[in-house]
C-alpha cells in the first residue's frame, strides 16, 4: 500500500509505502499520482489530505478494498463539485448518504483510493487533466460505467463531519461546466446555464462557451477486463450455504407462472421456499393456482391468496415469509435459464456485493449494456439481494397502483449501504403477458380530471422523497424542454403557463397520496 500526504489537493507534502517514508518524484499531486501508479501499479494507491492523515483508517483498508476493481474515497470538510451538479444529473449517484457505504463517482481530495495499475487504463483520456480532484472525478465518472465500481466510504476515515450540507466545493465554475460538456450530453449544458441564471442569480456566459472548447469524453468506453476470481464457488454452491428463496405477486396468470415453477423445478441451484401472493379482489373469488400449489415440487411452495390488490402489499407480504440468505424478486411472466440461481449465487459472491440486477430481456431482444456495472435503477422481477436488508425495507403504499416503487425501493437499500450491480451475462427473458400480473387495473383519480398532472404524482414522490433542491429544479426544467416537443401548445408563453399548473397538479396529488397512504401502511 502505497499514500500520497498532500496539501489541498495541490501539493505533495510526503509519499509512504508500506509505513515507510519514501522520497517523491514530483511536488504536484496530479503529478506524482500518475508517476506512483506506473512506478507501484500493483500497490492500492491511497490519497489523504495532511489535515486528515493521522485519521486514516489503515485497519479498514483491506475491507474498503475487497477487490481491485473498486474506487472509493470520503469528503471530511470537502467535496469536489457543489451540491449544483444536481442540476444535471438525478441519478442516485449524484446524493451520495455519507453515513454508510454509497455508490457514487463524486469523489474528494480529501481522502480516497484506487489500485495503480487500474487507474492506468485512465492515463490516455486524461494524462492532460492537471487537477486533482477534477481528475479523480472524471476517472469514477467514466469508470463507473465500465466496470469501476466506486464508493463513498466512511470507514476511511475514523473522524466524522456531522454536517454535510456544508461541504466546500472545489470546483470552479468553469470545471462544472466543462466536466457537463465532456461526461454528458450536450443539451445537460445549456440546462445548466438555464438553472444558473434562473435559480443562481448568475449569468455565467464565460465557463459556458469555454466548456465547448473541452475534448467530449461522454460514454467513452474501456476495457478493464473483470478478471476476479471466486475459489469458493463450488464450496458454496455444494454446502447450500446460500440458501434461496424466491417471492412472485401474481394476479390472473395460473398459466404463465406455472411455467415459471416449472423453470425453478429445473435449476441446477433450487430454491429453497418460493412464496407467491395471488391477489384477486373478488370477495366471491377462489385460488386459481390449488392445482399449482398442490403438485409435487422440490421446494416449499408458501402460497397466499389476499382478497386485494397492488404490488407494494403482496411482495411486502411475501418479504415478511422470507427466510432464506438470499431473496430473488421474480415478475410471473419469465422464463429462466437453468443455471440462473446458481450463476447469480456465484456471481454475487465473486463481485462482494449484496444486489444483483440481472438482465432482463424480451423475447429476441438484444442485451443494450455489455459491461458489469454500478446500477442506477432497481428491478423488482429481475434481482437477487440479500435477504437481511431487504427485508429492512419495503415497498412503500404511496406508489401503490402507480409506478416508481422499483426505484424507491432500490434508494433505501443504497441507504443501507447496498450497491446494486447489472451484471449482463445474468439473463432472464420477461415474456411481458398481455394481462393479469400483478397491477390491477384501475384509474387513479387524477385521469378523470380535465388538466393531468405532470409529471405524475407517483413520479412526484419520488422528487419529494428523494432529490435535493438542486435536482429537483433540475428535473424539472429539463421535464418541461423534453415534453415540449411531445405535445399541441407550440406558444412557449402558454406552454410554460400551462406546465407551471400541471406541476403544482402533481404537487397537490403527490401530497394527497401520502396522506392516504398512512391507512394503508398501518397494515402491512
């Protein structure tokens, strides 16, 4: 283990390898870093401001660490960009919870690591960057998207700041707007422009035309071949140490899910309970699935029919009978492989992670993202997770009947410290029935209304519950450019009138909801 002691992200006061002080070549971080990961490319490469060195956590190294392929630093007094990055960008990655371990590619000078000869693979796109911590930003920020996995880890530091709404950015303006036009599309600038005059007060026209004269490095891909290895694999396929269960809400489709029994029968890794909630509310209504249910399986069938509706209550329901090591939430509409359960097993081991988001294809689709990669999204039909934090979470009855439980759901297992990885060679095909499931039909009260919300409401909980002040304003001037090209009203004046109302529509319904929701949540 190789640390660089700098002075505030400029400077190198001193460089230690293996708790021995050694002489550095270069006085300029940027420099020296570059120079310690050719010289030492198989040594983990620590950074620490002099402030914060005797708080380094050494001990807690190897666990930060696990694996090679992984990126992670802590912001004690600073982070490198201002909360304003939020303006182009709401992914979950951009509000890293500092209380635990988070993906995220925002990394800080202040403390933070990667292996050298992985941050190597960087050096060609960006060997001209020669600030710190723009460069260890941009190593994450196209990292991330090509197999780096990166973190923002408390355990690096055994001081804590309590307040971290009060980080200083490093940034200048013109890095904010430079870093938008290299790692984001273009229009992500002249929305950031917009958020700065509009809600900053500032008109900020120079950092905005130099950002076009920057080298656009936007989805640049890189090979950094995930060579890691799982010796355990057999063991813990063969000792059934990773017991799995698996949870199916269904409504009206006896037929498809009895395909799906029929695919886990032949699994080579079978799970250990299958709960599935049938939900049908006709009080007069009977099981459709006891000639299912009672055929003979090689797994516990836990089978409960609820006279009600909707997909947040039936997989709560189903999370609550959950007693295996392992919780894989399946849709009733998908066909799988054989090797699925045990190739998920041994792959989520391998990575050292705790979610896995398979991937989900249609029949004769075509797999769109190639590499293992941190997941900015969460799948409820296509994913394996560790038993014990999911059931600390649940779908929450506020997106009952709408959409955006899956992305709520995904939020608060990153708030416990669970990074969700896409793991491409992982394949389910979802046959996408054309009815039953497990939504029910049925109109939310705002469709009958004359002006419809936008965004809806659902959506707008998500907002609320979830993006900061930036990214909410964000979201929604970038809502209002994208839809104005999808709809009648081409007078922009009329057009910015009318969504203005059709916001606060949704504001309205958004609150409503939650108030309606306090009932329902009583009983799950």
């Amino acid at each position: 283990m190789l640390i660089i002691v700098h002075e505030n992200g400029i400077k190198v006061n001193r460089t230690i390898l293996d708790k021995k002080e050694i002489a550095f070549k270069y006085a300029n971080l940027t420099d020296e870093f570059w120079h310690l990961a050719k010289e030492y490319s198989n040594h983990l490469i620590v950074w620490v401001d002099i402030r914060f060195y005797e708080n380094l956590s050494y001990l807690e190294l190897p666990g930060i660490f696990k694996h090679k392929h992984i990126m992670a630093s802590y912001p004690l007094k600073e982070q490198y960009f201002s909360p304003c990055i939020g303006y182009i960008d709401q992914l979950p990655f951009v509000k890293p919870d500092y209380r635990v371990k988070y993906p995220t590619w925002r990394m800080s000078t202040n403390a933070g690591g990667i292996y050298g000869h992985v941050a190597l693979k960087f050096e060609g796109l960006f060997k001209g960057f020669r600030d710190f911590g723009f460069l260890i930003n941009a190593i994450a920020k196209i990292g991330q998207q090509n197999s780096l996995f990166c973190y923002s880890d408390p355990r690096l530091l055994n001081k804590k700041y309590q307040d971290f709404t009060k980080l200083n950015p490093h940034a200048t303006l013109k890095d904010l707007f430079r870093f938008t036009y290299q790692f984001y599309k273009t229009e992500w600038l002249f929305v950031l422009f917009f958020c700065y005059i509009r809600y900053e007060k500032r008109f900020p026209i120079s950092a905005f035309i130099l950002a076009f004269f920057s080298k656009k490095l936007w989805n640049k891909n890189l090979e950094l071949r995930f060579d890691l290895e799982n010796k355990d694999a057999e063991r813990q396929i063969n000792s059934r140490e990773n017991t799995v269960d698996v949870i199916i809400p269904t409504l009206n489709r006896a037929t498809y899910l009895k395909q799906v029994l029929k695919d886990l029968e032949k699994q080579t890794y079978k799970p250990t309970n299958v709960i599935i909630v049938e939900q049908n509310p006709d009080i007069e209504a009977s099981s459709e699935l006891n000639e299912i249910i009672s055929q003979k399986w090689t797994f516990s069938v836990i089978h409960k029919f609820i006279k009600r509706t909707g997909a947040c209550f039936a997989r709560n329901l189903a999370l609550n009978e959950v007693t295996s090591k392992w919780v894989f939430f399946a849709d009733d509409d998908l066909r799988l492989p054989e090797t699925l359960l045990e190739s998920a097993v041994i792959e989520i081991q391998r990575l050292k992670v705790k979610a896995l988001n398979f991937n989900c294809l249609q029949p004769e689709g075509n797999t769109v993202f190639q590499r293992i990669k941190q997941w900015g999204a969460f799948a409820s039909g296509s994913s394996l997770v560790a038993a014990k934090e999911a059931k600390e979470c649940i779908y929450r009855p506020e997106f009952e009947r709408g959409f955006g439980e899956d992305t709520d759901y995904g939020l608060q297992l990153r708030n416990k410290g669970i990074d969700i990885i896409y793991h491409p060679d992982v394949q389910i095909t979802h046959l996408k029935a054309p009815r039953g499931g497990f939504r029910e039909q049925e109109k939310s009260p705002w469709m009958d209304q004359k002006m419809q919300p936008k965004p809806s409401p659902t959506m707008m909980l998500l907002v609320k519950c979830h993006f900061d002040e930036y990214m909410a304003r964000g979201y929604k001037v970038a809502l209002f450019v994208k839809y104005y090209q999808r709809q009648n009203i081409k007078n922009p004046f009329a057009y910015l009138k009318t969504m203005r109302k059709r916001w606060k529509l949704s504001e309205k319904w958004a609150d409503q909801i939650i108030q309606q929701s306090k009932v329902l949540s009583d009983e799950v």
